[in-house]
C-alpha cells in the first residue's frame, strides 16, 4: 500500500484505488465518485443476462451479438442497445444488491459514477450476481477482453491467477476494475485515474500501482 500510494502521488491527476479481499478493504480515495466510461459495461452485462427473458434461458445469437462486443472490445453501439433494454433502474437495483454506496446513473451510461470501494465490492464475487445459468458466460467474457485493450492491471497479471476485468477510458479518465482468482481464493482491485496527462499515461499509472499493489501474490498466496 506504501509502494502504490507513493507512486500514485508523483503521477498527476487524481488517481484512486481499492484492493479488497475476503477481510479487509485497502486503498486510497476509496470513496472519491468518477465517471466510469466504460467500466460500467460490466453491470450493463449483468444487467442483461439477469433481465426477464434472458436469465431463464440459454443465450441466443442475438444476446451474444450484443454482449460479445460491448465486453470483449468495448463497443460503445452495442453497450447503448443494451442499456436501452435493461434500463438504468436495473443497474441501480442491482448497485443496490452489491450494496455499493456512491454508485449513481446518468443519462449517458458513461457518465456513471462510481467507486474505487465500490467496484471491487461488485467484483469480490461478480459471477455470484450473475443467474446460476449464465454464470460462466459472464466470467468467460471478462477473461476474454481484446489483446489492444490488455493494459494496466491485464499487462502482467500474477502468475497462477484468472484475471477478469474491464477497463473505460474517455478524455480525462482511465480506469480499470478486476478480479484475480485462483480456486476459492480471490483479490479485487480497481485503480481510477482522472485527469491523467494522456491515455499512455494512464496506462502506466494503472499498471504502476497495479504493479505495487499485487506484487507479493503468489501461486500459494491466501489473501487476508
């Protein structure tokens, strides 16, 4: 935590983080509100494959023309349609659920705010949100995001660890949101950058104290 929040104070902008296990809860402007670009796009997904209709069922050609794109490369058309669909009642609903405290919607779904705190409240146990049904769907988009979007947290991983996460960039923000999963055992961790110099930047920031924040995890490790 030392390492990460030295480093997070050379870099500029105003750069917020979580890391959350089981027990206990680490960072710094836990609570301080961002816009998410596209970050939200995670609950817009859980949204879906929770809605009527969709969670009694097996998945469609037409759900995953949506879902495959809006998760794995971030396509903005396809996160709008689906946001159409499930509403921002549903997200809110399902923030409460979560039990997030400063999530908000907006008109334009990325202008959602949200949390460092937040955020990896809802990934701790993403796939436990999720209908049993489609369970595995969700987790097997997170852990497929494009190799051009593969920055940050994705760009070296623990090694032995799952990582299923999604990153949002807009001019001003960068962030991203993951989780590490190896067995029963799992680490969340969200690093929000505003204001960043340029996306490259933020990039390296999220990747430094990704870095810092994840570097004593093992194979063997049990998260406290």
């Amino acid at each position: 935590m030392r390492s990460a929040r030295e480093f997070a104070e050379t870099r500029g902008g105003t750069v917020s983080f979580a890391i959350r296990t089981r027990r206990r809860l680490y960072g710094v402007g836990l609570r301080r509100r961002t816009v998410s670009a596209s970050v939200v796009k995670a609950m817009l997904m859980i949204a879906y494959l929770n809605f009527p209709g969709v969670r009694s069922r097996p998945l469609r050609r037409v759900d995953r023309a949506l879902l495959v794109p809006m998760v794995t490369r971030s396509d903005n058309i396809t996160a709008t349609r689906v946001r159409d669909i499930v509403g921002n009642r549903s997200l809110r609903r399902l923030a409460a659920r979560v039990g997030m405290r400063d999530f908000a919607t907006a008109t334009i779904w990325g202008k959602t705010q949200i949390t460092a705190a937040d955020q990896t409240k809802l990934f701790l146990d993403i796939d436990r949100y999720v209908v049993r049904r489609h369970r595995r769907t969700a987790l097997r988009l997170l852990g497929s995001i494009v190799p051009g979007q593969r920055w940050g947290i994705a760009a070296d991983p623990p090694v032995g660890w799952a990582l299923y996460f999604k990153g949002g960039w807009v001019p001003g923000t960068q962030n991203q949101v993951g989780l590490l999963r190896r067995g029963d055992r799992r680490v969340a961790i969200a690093v929000l950058v505003s204001n960043p110099h340029d996306y490259i930047h933020g990039r390296r920031t999220e990747r430094g104290v990704a870095q810092r924040l994840l570097r004593g995890l093992r194979r063997d490790s049990v998260p406290y």
